[in-house]
C-alpha cells in the first residue's frame, strides 16, 4: 500500500560515551557496522520505506554527519580519473540517497525533546521516527507495516519486540491487547524503563514510531521523567491513554531480524551477524568464524573481568 508519510526524523544527538574513545571526536552514529556508518544503515531503511524526506536531531559533531550524507568533489574527481567506479558509486550512493536536512538538539533534554526538535520541519503530517541504534534487516521490512497499519488506523504506531525478561529495564514496555491482526495489538499502558523485575510485560519498544502530529503538544505538556529527561515514551502513555487523543496507540510486533549496535556488545554481535550474512565477505568469513569459535574453550567464560 503506497502511504501518503514522506518524512523521517533521525534523533543521531546521543554523546555515545558507552563507545569512548572511539566517540570522542566523531558521532556514535559513524562507527562503521561491516564498512558502512551505522546511520547509513537507518537512512537506507526510511528510504527503503519511501521516506526520502530526512531530518536528523543532532548535537555536537554533526560535521562528520553532514560531511557523509554530502558530495565529496575531490574524492569523486580521484576515483573517476583511476576508474574505480565501483568505489565512486559506494560514495555518491550515500550523497543522492534522500534529501537530508539537520537540526541541532541543543539541550540534551532527551529522546522526547529531539522529537519536539522536527516540529518546525513536520508541520502538520504523520512522521517516522527511527533510533540509530536499531538496525533492522533489509529482508524484514518493519517500517513498510508499520506505515500500512499507520495509514489503516490512523492512529500512532510503535515497534514492538519481545525480549527476555532480564532485559525489560532497558527499554519502553507496552501492555497490550490483541486485536483482529495477528501482527497488530492495542497498546493499554506503556511505561519507560521499569525497575528490574518490575516490567508489566516482555514487549519492548523497539527504536521506530510513526506518530502523528498531535505528539509535538503532548511533549510539550510532558514533565521530565525517567533520568530527568523529556521521555517519548511519558508522551506516547499519554495518547494510549487519553481519550482526548482519538485512536490512540497500536503496536506492530516485530519477529524479524534486528541487530542492535547501542553498546560495544551487541555492537560486535550485529557486525558478526551482518557480516556473515554479506554475499562478498560472508564465504570466507564464516569458515573463518567456525575455526575460531571451535577455539574458544568453557575456560573463557570463566574469566569474564580478564583483560
Ligand atoms: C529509547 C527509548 C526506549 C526504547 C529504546 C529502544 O531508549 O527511550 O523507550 O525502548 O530507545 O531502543 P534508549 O535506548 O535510547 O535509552
């Protein structure tokens, strides 16, 4: 189903201090995931989507953000005069993928705050948010659903996946009911980050909304919340619950395949998996891969503060 949604807002103003020193002077959204900057990723998906219109929440370094989404004249003019095509097209892709705009965050209030950043931007239409921490895999496309069940419902809609009950803190967690689509529930109560063994439920919300405009002036009436900091999260309970806010909140649960790059962990998970998967580097690198995990014996386990 072709949607009417033509933009995407990328909150990328996060200080990324989880990836020091390698943040210290470049945004966290630029650690290279396989050979690509982690945010290429999440701008190739809203593409994918058909949101060509992108607008990234920044903060400090945006330089290199700017610079990637940019035209590189003299690296082009150098590749072309080699004729190393292929690299040239590997550099202009990034430049001609969508028409990219920038905000500065200032404050770094929270994720509700850089949402409250595009205001300016969206105006009055329905808008994706995706979090540059999330990738999700090509072959999965969640934005697409989430968009067709956005246009269906006219409602706000949330990504939604299910996790282990010992990671329930770290996330938005939805209590839901069903409703006649198996891949679609009605979100009853969200809550950001509950205290460990606390969590209401095992579905977390992952890092893709679709919102609709009337969520610019629930997070201005939004008090700060978990962390001291405006929550997306706090805004989106309001609309779940708050009759004043129509429809409502629905959540598209997620069975895909996602790979989440937020700390230095997962982060070497998600380039493992990735690059296993890669048609050019997977052949050789998991026979390599196979080799050296047969390597590792239990004894490693065991010394987990070993330098
Ligand atoms: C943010 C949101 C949280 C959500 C998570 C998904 O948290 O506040 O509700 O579950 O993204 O990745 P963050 O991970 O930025 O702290």
């Amino acid at each position: 189903m072709a949607t009417s949604i033509t933009k995407a807002v990328i909150p990328a103003a996060g200080l990324g201090t989880r990836f020091l020193p390698a943040t210290k002077a470049m945004p966290k959204e630029m650690l290279p995931v396989v050979d690509k900057p982690a945010i290429q990723y999440v701008v190739e998906e809203a593409v994918a989507a058909g949101l060509t219109d992108v607008l990234m929440i920044t903060g400090r370094n945006k330089n290199a953000l700017e610079n990637h989404f940019d035209k590189v004249g003299e690296l082009e003019d150098v590749l072309r005069k080699k004729g190393e095509l292929e690299k040239l097209d590997k550099v202009k892709y990034s430049t001609d993928l969508a028409d990219v705009h920038y905000v500065r965050q200032g404050d770094p209030k929270g994720l509700g705050h850089a949402v409250l950043r595009a205001k300016m931007h969206v105006g009055h239409e329905p808008f994706a948010v995706l979090l540059g921490d999330d990738i999700i895999d090509e072959r999965d496309p969640l934005l697409t659903r989430m968009l067709e069940v956005q246009q269906q419902l006219n409602t706000t809609v949330v990504a939604l996946l299910e996790v282990d009950p010992s990671v329930a803190h770290l996330y938005g967690i939805a209590t839901v009911k069903a409703t006649d689509q198996d891949d679609v529930v009605k979100i009853t109560g969200l809550v950001e980050k509950p205290s460990p063994g606390s969590a209401p439920s095992n579905l977390a919300v992952i890092g893709r909304y679709v919102l609709r405009p009337e969520i610019f002036e629930v997070l201005e009436r939004t008090a700060p919340g978990k962390g001291g900091e405006i929550q997306l999260t706090d805004a989106l309970q309001s609309i779940a619950t708050g009759p004043e806010w129509g429809g409502g909140v629905h959540g598209v649960v997620f069975r895909g395949r996602r790979y989440d790059t937020g700390d230095r962990l997962d982060y070497l998970k998600a380039i493992v998996q990735l690059a296993s998967d890669r048609a050019d580097l997977g052949p050789d690198f998991r026979p390599w891969l196979k080799t050296f995990a047969a390597t590792l014996t239990n004894d490693d386990h065991e010394h987990p503060d070993a330098p």
